[in-house]
C-alpha cells in the first residue's frame, strides 16, 4: 500500500526570463506570486501511522521557501533560468537532500492560470547546474 501525502506553500519573487514571445516583457524584472505543492509518498509506518510527519515535511518547505520569497530568482543559487520546471526541480532537490521521499512537485502562478508538475520515482537522478 502506498500513501501520498502532501503540503502546499506560497512565496512571492521577482524575475526575468530571456524567452522567444513576448520577449521584451519578460526581459524587464517583474513579479509573480508562485504557489507550491510537495508530494511525498511511501507506506505507512504502523508504529507511527504516518508516511512521513507533516510537521517534519513544514519546516524544511520553511527552509526552501526562506530562499525564494522575496528575492529576484535570477540569483538564487541553484536555480538556474527562473522557470517554473527549474523551481520544480530546485524544491525537489532540496527535499531529496533532506531524505524525504518526494514523490511529486507542482508549481502554479493563480494569475495566468500557468502551472507545472514534476513527478519522479526514488530511481530518478535529479539534474542541477
Ligand atoms: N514552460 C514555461 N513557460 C513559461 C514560463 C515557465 O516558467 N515555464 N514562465 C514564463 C514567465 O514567467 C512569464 O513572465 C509569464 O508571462 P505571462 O504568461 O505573460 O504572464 P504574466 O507576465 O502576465 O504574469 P501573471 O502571472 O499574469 O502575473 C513564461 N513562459
Ligand atoms: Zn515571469
């Protein structure tokens, strides 16, 4: 049996993003207010009834969302290009780094309706820079 459990977080960031459309907007520093998912999943622990503590799971989203709200994600290191599959990524590192068993990272933007998904299994490297 397997158990998904997950937990959502918002920050707020600035960027800019060198695209082929609508390039000259997107070149100009502009913000967006970003809203993330963490999926982990496993079985449960009969001891504890629980994948993993989603207590455990809130402070090292804390950590993650410390070093991207409020802060122009073209510095962020690690990040790499400030799209939302680098941020994907860069949430789902960080909690593979931590040993929780990310299953699923998504990533939305409420305003334009724009949203990304990452899913990976325990085998998947997860590239970086
Ligand atoms: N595959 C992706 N495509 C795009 C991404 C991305 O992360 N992955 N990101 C962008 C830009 O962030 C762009 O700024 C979004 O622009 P746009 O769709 O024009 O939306 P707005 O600037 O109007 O932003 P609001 O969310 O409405 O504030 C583009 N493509
Ligand atoms: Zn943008």
């Amino acid at each position: 049996m397997r158990f998904e459990v997950s937990q959502e977080f918002y920050f707020d960031a600035a960027h800019t993003l060198e695209r082929e459309i609508e390039a000259a907007g997107s070149r100009r520093i502009h913000g967006h207010t970003y809203h993330a998912r963490a999926t982990v999943a496993g079985p449960r622990d009969p001891a504890t009834g629980m994948v993993v503590d989603l207590g455990h799971l809130r402070v090292q989203l804390k950590k993650v969302r410390e070093q991207l709200d409020h802060h122009l994600l073209d510095e962020v290191p690690g990040l790499g290009a400030p799209t939302m599959e680098n941020l994907c990524l860069f949430i789902a590192r960080k909690l593979r780094e931590a040993d929780f068993p990310v299953h699923a990272v998504e990533v939305w933007r409420k305003a334009g309706g724009d949203r990304c998904r990452l899913e990976m299994t325990p085998e998947d490297q997860l590239p970086g820079l």
